[in-house]
C-alpha cells in the first residue's frame, strides 16, 4: 500500500520516524517512510513536497532500487531552481542554437498545446521550480496587456507543478 500526502492530511499515520523527518524538512522537501510488507508513506509539508517524494519514490521504482526499506528525507538545497529560456515572441530562439520556440504565441491564450503539462511535469519530476519565458533582449511587447494574458495562461498551466513563472525585462521598454 502506498499512502501519498501532506502530513496532516494523514496524520492517522503519524510515527515517531516519519515526525521526525517532517521536523528537518524544508516546505519543498519531502519525507518516504516504509515499513517492510505493509505500506508506504510519502509525506510533506505542502502538495509540492508532496509531488516531488511522489517523483522521486517513482524514480526508486523504475531504477529498479529496494523500496521495502525506505527512510527517506529530502528538501531541496537551492531555493530557485530555474530553466532560463531565450525565446523571441516570433517563435525562434537568440542566436538560434535550439530550434523553434516551445512557446505558440500566437495560439495563446485561446489554445494551448499539451506539451505545456509535459514540460511543466518533466520540470517538476527533477526539482525544477521556475522558468523565464523569455529572451534577455526582449521585445517590449511582452509587458502588453496582450502578452501578460498568454502568459498567465502558461503560469495557470505550470502553478500545480510548483513552477512559478518570470519575464525578462528590456532595460529600455518603458521609453516611448
């Protein structure tokens, strides 16, 4: 049996072992307990550490690692943790080493590509917890009523994975 959740979600599981992790862990960490032949706990502070123990108990099983005997406890040691994208609002990317953007502009906010839920996933199964949509010379347009839409849309796609999202600013957008 596994049990995943936030502790006082399933305090009815509260043991010395799995209290005494809670007690060293950060709000993004997370604590694995098992006892041998009877279940498994995957607990945390928040629904985020919650997710990464989840990740990681995942990573245990499909590495074909012992999962009978776990005392696990684990927080990040980096408190952002960021993918810095160099993407242009016309869908390329500065300089043009990685190919098209991930990013369709143009079909946010109305559509939104399901590779969305697969990068903010991915992000979240290795510690990821931000990301900068766009270059670092970036097009004044992003900060348009416009752009700040599309690019809640994405943050609204990427929160319940614990990934917040951030823009660069053009040092010169507020010049008329």
């Amino acid at each position: 049996t596994i049990i995943a959740g936030k502790l006082e979600d399933i305090a009815f599981l509260k043991n010395s072992v799995i209290e005494k992790g809670i007690g060293q862990i950060n709000e993004e960490g997370f604590v694995i307990y098992s006892e041998p032949g009877k279940m498994t706990v995957i607990t945390a502070k928040s629904d985020i550490g919650v997710l990464y123990g989840t990740y990681h108990f995942l990573q245990l099983v499909q590495t074909g690692k012992n999962i009978n005997n776990l005392n696990i406890v684990s927080s990040p040691g980096i408190k952002i943790r960021v993918l810095n994208h160099w993407d242009n609002l016309d869908g390329s990317i500065e300089r043009g080493y990685a190919g098209n953007s991930l990013w369709d502009w143009k079909s946010l906010p109305g559509k939104t590509d399901p590779r969305y839920i697969d990068y903010a996933r991915a992000n979240a199964s290795i510690g990821i917890n931000g990301t900068v949509l766009n270059n670092v010379n970036a097009n004044p347009a992003m900060l348009t009523p416009e752009y700040l839409e599309k690019v809640a849309v994405l943050a609204n796609i990427f929160r319940p994975y614990g990934i917040k999202v951030y823009l660069s600013i053009k040092f010169s957008s507020p010049v008329n």
